[in-house]
C-alpha cells in the first residue's frame, strides 16, 4: 500500500515501460553525449518536480493566465508585470528546493564525487532548473505574443529580460536556501528580500533609480516617453552590467558556501 | 599500483587537529583503518577521495600527485562516503546508469558495466526495483556496485558494514576479498572483526595521530598470552571489572564467564584459562592504554 508521506513523482503518471522504450529507441538513433545529457536532464527533471507544490503553483499559474489573458491583460506593461511576478514565482519555486533535495537524500556527497569543481556541480543542477524555468515561462509569454500582437524581436527581448531576471533570483534563492535549508522559509525569505529590494528601488524620488532596479524593461512606455533613446541604451547597459555584477557576487557566495560541504552536508 | 600517503595533516579553521603526519604504503590488497569515532577516519578518506584539502603533506598515486591531478585520480578512484543516499524513486538500474554516465560511461560498456556491477553484488535480480523498496544491505551493496562501475583502481570505503546482518557482512567481507585481488581497497571501520577477517594491513588512529601500521596478527601480538576466560560468582564481577580489562561477559546462572585482558599477571586470578587473543582484544587493550595516557597528560597539564 502507498503511504501518505511519500512523495508524488512523475513515473505516476507516465504509463509503464513506455520509458524504458523511449530510452531504448533515443539510446539506438542519439550520440553518447546526447543521451548522457537527456539522461542527466531526465533525473533533474524528477528531482526537480519530486515536490507536489512546485506542481501545483504550476498549474494554478497556467490555469489563471488562461482565465485571465482575454479579461484582464489589453496591454504590454501589464502583460509584462504579469510575466516577471510569474518569472519570480517560478525561479523560486524552482530553486528553493534544488539542493536541499541532494543534501536531504544524501546524494550530494556522490554527485561531488563525479563532478570534480564546485563550478561544473551548479552548472551541472542549474542549467536544469533554468531551462524549466524558461520552458514554463514559454507558453504564457507566447500566449500574450499571440493575444497582444507583440513583434518577434519584442517578444525575444522580453523573454532575454525575464531569463535574467530569473537567474538572479535563482542564484539569490541556492544562497539562502544554502542556509535555511528548508524549501519553504527560502521561498518566504527569498521574497521579503525582493520585496525590500524593490520597494528600495522604486521609493520616491530617488536619483537614477532606473539604473539600479533589478526588473527593469527597457521598452517601458514611461521611460519611452520621457526618455531620449541614448539616455535609454545607457540606462539599458547601466542597469544589466549592474545586475550582472550582483548576480555575480551571489554565484560568488553560493560557490563558496558549496565548498565547505563538510559544514552544508552535515 | 601504488599509493604513498606522506606525511599528511588536516588542521580545521576552528583550529581542531583531525590528523597529524600520517604515513601509508599500500599496493594492492585490502587496508583496513581503524579507529574510535572522531579518530580523524573520515578525514583522511575524504583527503583521499579529494574532498578536502590537507593542510601538509602529500598523497601520491604511482608517483604523482594526486591534489595536482585531481580529474586523472577521480577516473580511477571509487569512492563509498558515510554518509550517501540515493534518490528513492529511482530503479537500481536508473541509478546506475546515471552515476555511469556522470563518470564518462556511455552505450554498451555501460550497459555491460551495470550487468557486472550488479550480479557481483548480488542485485542482479533487482536490477528493475526502485530504491525506496531496498533493504539497508541492498543499498549499502548498490552503493558499492556504484562505486565500482568504472573499475576503478583504488577503492575507499567509509564504514561499508555499519547496518548490515551478519549475513550480509560475510557475503561483503568475500566480495572485498575478490576486489582486493585487483585494487587497492581501503576500509575504514570501527568493526574490528571486518578489519581482522579481511584486511591485510591494518592502520589504527587515534585522536588524528598514527599509533600502529601493520599486519592484524603483529597487532595481535600486543594481547598475546595476556587474554583469559574465568568463571567467577555473579556478585564478584563489579569488583573484578573494576581490576581487570573484560572483553567479553557471559551470565551462565549464578555465574559468570569474563573474557579478559590480565594487565598484572593472570597468576592472581585462580582458575583463568589463557585463551587466543584477537584483534578485538588488542583494540580494546590499546583504547584502555590510549584513555590512561589521556588521563596521564590531563594530570600533568
């Protein structure tokens, strides 16, 4: 008999053997190098999706945009505002678990051991997560493509801010989760720390305030308005080295915190 | 087929000595290390599997060294932490194979590789079972299998045998012996018997610093013609422990059967028959004699 403790995953729901044919019939036609990284994709992909929440906001997510795209969404900015909350809420969802699920099943210990360099370990989980995060922003950012008539090129840079957007946030949720551990006070942590932020960000009239905001789009209709298009290219490259150099000190945190395993693990 | 551990040191950042110039030779065979929880085992293992860095000496492989070349020791190392688990909703195989593949394995070899690994251990049947469904010997034995999938060439294990039946750790202690045939396996464990049974160096540490290195039997030596067995009244055995090192008691109605080291002389205990000394007996010997040098050095501090 199942237990009620144990977790739901997705062999449920894919029909017996079928896996075992797909992998047969990909293993004949792919190369190796191929078939390593679906192999690797495909057990990130169950670790990942191994926790009932992440599957559930999923859905909510998909359930509500489709309710609401035709009602409530006739413009871009607002489009946009609806992309990048979901952006957040996936990039967290996504990561608030990612190593806490290796450190609790004692996995992590064998994964270092096969992965030589801290470096190649996050890239090993992350480009997973990140690639489901952009999959799962796909359909809904295309959904409002589609409905608001948004030009391709638009929508790519949508897609390019929003990815962005979603690795700080990443990087920002392995830190914390680096040390609270536990899935959901990363996620409740992780989100006052981006409420503080941006309301910083955004407060009164603060000077150049565009520059240093971590969602900004430079398509803004308020900056287009207002603003002259080369004051907008630099604001556009102030704001993304900005970001990245952020973003680059989390790695830099994080990359550090994954080197003392002997005090993570344990 | 030689490592030479030199000289090798681990000072923590809190300052904690977890071990002090140790020194090894080991070709192929089975080594067991031995030693009491906070030894510095796991330290040196996980200095051996490059997990962490030492703070002196060097670890070398055929001559080079190993920090300086940690991708080449890593394809022919395998290595079996402590602390390990596997993701529970994954099939034996599945594991297997994706373990396989993070170590360079792909197609057929790696298929034939996880046929091999499996039936060695004793899994072939199982192949086809998800983890969860295990018993704490068929993970500890899927965890070696994982271990062994890319033939390695040097084998560390950190306590294989805590948690198995004793039918389990006789059918480990053989399929050791068979690696130890061609490897170096290296064995950490706080089980005396598997160190006695299977290991044909020993090196035992205590407090992070080298106290013995050789065959069990030379270790053996210490104890030789000091262990004896006496029947003595139940009510007697407080005072008689409190004399004497007891290995071993067993209650045989109003009295008792002591198993025990004589550290004075066995000539004033009446009736102690001298009985042959194991490593267990040196081990325990040894740890009552590293205690009293403990308390020695406290008094003179």
């Amino acid at each position: 008999m199942k237990k009620s403790s144990e977790k739901v995953v997705m062999s449920s729901i894919i029909p017996r053997g079928l896996a075992k044919k797909v992998h047969r019939l990909l293993e004949r036609h792919l190369p190796p190098k191929v078939m390593d990284w679906l192999s690797q994709f495909w057990i990130q992909t169950r670790i990942l999706f191994s926790r009932t929440l992440i599957l559930m906001v999923v859905a909510m997510f998909a359930v509500f945009t489709w309710a609401t795209i035709k009602e409530e969404i006739y413009k871009e900015s607002d489009a946009f505002s609806f992309l990048i909350l979901q952006s957040l809420a996936l990039a967290i969802l996504l990561h608030m678990n990612l190593w806490e699920t290796e450190r609790e099943g004692r996995t992590f210990e064998l994964l270092i051991m096969r992965i030589p360099g801290v470096n190649r370990l996050i890239w090993f989980k992350m480009r997973v997560s990140l690639l489901w995060n952009f999959l799962l922003l796909l359909p809904f950012s295309l959904g409002f493509m589609w409905f608001l008539t948004i030009p391709l090129w638009r929508e790519l840079l949508y897609l390019f801010f929003l990815m962005t957007v979603s690795v700080f946030v990443a990087l920002l949720t392995c830190v914390v989760s680096s040390f609270v551990k536990r899935g959901l006070p990363t996620a409740i942590i992780v989100a006052i720390i981006l409420t503080m932020a941006s309301s910083f960000t955004s407060a009164g009239e603060l000077p150049a305030k565009e520059y240093f905001q971590f969602f900004i789009f430079p398509m803004n209709e308020w900056l287009f308005e207002n603003w002259s298009h080369k004051r907008l290219a630099i604001m556009l490259i102030v704001n993304r080295l900005f970001f990245l150099s952020v973003a680059g000190l989390l790695y830099w945190w994080f990359y550090r915190r994954l080197q003392k395993t002997e005090k993570w693990i344990v | 087929m030689h490592l030479s551990i030199q000289n090798l040191g681990k000072v923590y950042q809190d300052g904690k000595t977890a071990l002090n110039g140790f020194n090894w030779e080991l070709e192929r065979g089975i080594y067991g290390l031995l030693g009491p929880n906070g030894a510095g085992k796991s330290t040196l293992l996980e200095i051996l599997s490059l997990g962490l860095m030492p703070t002196s000496g060097k670890v070398l492989w055929d001559g080079w060294d190993i920090q300086k070349k940690p991708n080449a020791f890593r394809r022919i190392l395998g290595y079996l932490p402590q602390n390990y688990g596997f993701y529970p909703e994954l099939k034996a195989w599945q594991i297997l194979d994706y373990m396989g593949r993070l170590n360079g394995l792909h197609g057929r070899r790696l298929k034939r590789r996880i046929g091999e690994v499996l039936e060695i251990m004793g899994l072939g049947n199982d192949a086809k079972r998800k983890v969860r469904t295990f018993s704490g010997g068929m993970r500890q034995r899927l965890a070696i299998a994982q271990s062994l999938l890319h033939s390695p060439q040097i084998l560390v294990i950190d306590e294989p045998t805590t948690g198995l039946d004793p039918g389990e750790r006789v059918a480990f202690r053989n399929m050791l012996f068979d690696l130890g045939r061609s490897c170096v396996v290296l064995l950490s464990t706080h089980i005396v018997k598997d160190v006695e049974y299977s290991c044909h160096q020993m090196s035992l540490l205590y407090d992070g610093i080298q106290r013995f290195t050789g065959e069990p039997s030379e270790f053996m030596k210490r104890v030789e013609g000091r262990v004896f067995e006496t029947l003595i009244p139940f009510e007697e055995f407080p005072k008689f422990s409190k004399e004497q090192c007891v290995i071993a008691i067993q209650e045989r109605g109003k009295v008792v059967t002591v198993r025990f080291i004589a550290s004075n002389g066995v000539h004033e205990i009446p009736g102690a028959q001298p009985v042959r000394a194991n490593v267990e007996d040196a081990y325990v010997d040894f740890m009552r004699q590293c205690g009293e040098e403990e308390l020695i050095d406290e008094e003179v501090v």
